[in-house]
C-alpha cells in the first residue's frame, strides 16, 4: 500500500508543473477582446481600451491550406500597434516559405494543428504580434495591418485580435 501511495505522489507531482505550464500557455492567446477578421491583402483595424494595470496581447489567429508539407506556406502580417507608451511596427512571419524582408521570425504558436494527406496540407494556429501594457490608466490600443499569404497558399479564416 505505502508503495502504491509513492507511485501516486510521484504522478501527481509531476503532472501539477505540466499542468500549469499547459494552462499559462493557453491563458497567453485566451479568448478575444476585440477582433478583426484578416484575408490575404486586405486591410485590419482594431480599437480598443484597455484596463489599467494590465497587460494585452494581440494575436493573429490563421488557417491556410497550401501544397507540401508541414509549414511549407508563407503567412507575413505587416502591422502598427499604437499605445500610450509608443508605437510598435514590424513585419513578423510564420511559415518556411516567408520572405527575408521581415523584421521577425515567429517560431512559438499555441493551439496548433496540422493535417496533411498526398500532399495536400491544411495548418491552424494562433502566435502573438506584439505584448503591450500595464499601463497607469485606462488606455486606447490601436491596431491595423495587413496579412500576405505566399503564393500557392489560400488564407481560409485569419482574425486578428487583442487578448
């Protein structure tokens, strides 16, 4: 019995730290604030205000299906983010087939799924653009952009949006 109790403590011990790591993951793209859907090419605008003492992210979330394998696609967002405490401007991409002119590599997504059959790919994920806040008041937060798909890519759902 005092064996079994061990192996208990043992497993239970171990999961609580995955557990939490699971659940600050997922806490990081949580539920939409406000969002925007994003296509390929055209334009996004969010507006929002935010809470004092607290920080935000903006997110984009995409579903691109594209031919070959896992991230054999290009997403590129080319976005501004304006707060109190300045501007953000940057060009960030997923994907291997983004293009050299981007400010940033985003290598970390959440909530990602890939499927491919023969060749035919379909890939869902969410990463963040930028974190922004606390800030000392209540703050307007303003985002716009556009979102570029690579060239044998179709952009199926995008939507980008404050967390």
């Amino acid at each position: 019995m005092q064996k079994e109790a061990i192996i208990l403590i043992s497993i239970v011990a171990t999961m609580v730290p995955t557990l939490a790591f699971v659940m600050v993951a997922l806490r990081r793209v949580s539920s939409p604030l406000v969002s925007s859907a994003a296509g390929d090419g055209s334009e996004w605008r969010l507006t929002f205000l935010a809470r004092q003492g607290r920080k935000y992210r903006l997110c984009m979330r995409y579903e691109v299906v594209f031919e070959g394998g896992e991230d054999d696609f290009g997403l590129v967002v080319d976005y501004r983010c304006t707060t109190p405490q300045g501007e953000i401007r940057e060009r960030a991409g997923v994907g291997s087939v983004t293009p050299p002119e981007r400010d940033r590599y985003v290598g970390s997504s959440y909530k990602n799924s890939y499927t491919g059959v023969m060749g035919n790919s379909r890939q869902k994920a969410t990463f963040i653009l930028a974190t922004v806040g606390p800030f000392p008041g209540p703050a307007e937060l303003v985002a716009e952009g556009v979102v570029h798909v690579s060239s044998g890519a179709n952009l199926v759902n995008g939507t980008v949006y404050f967390c």
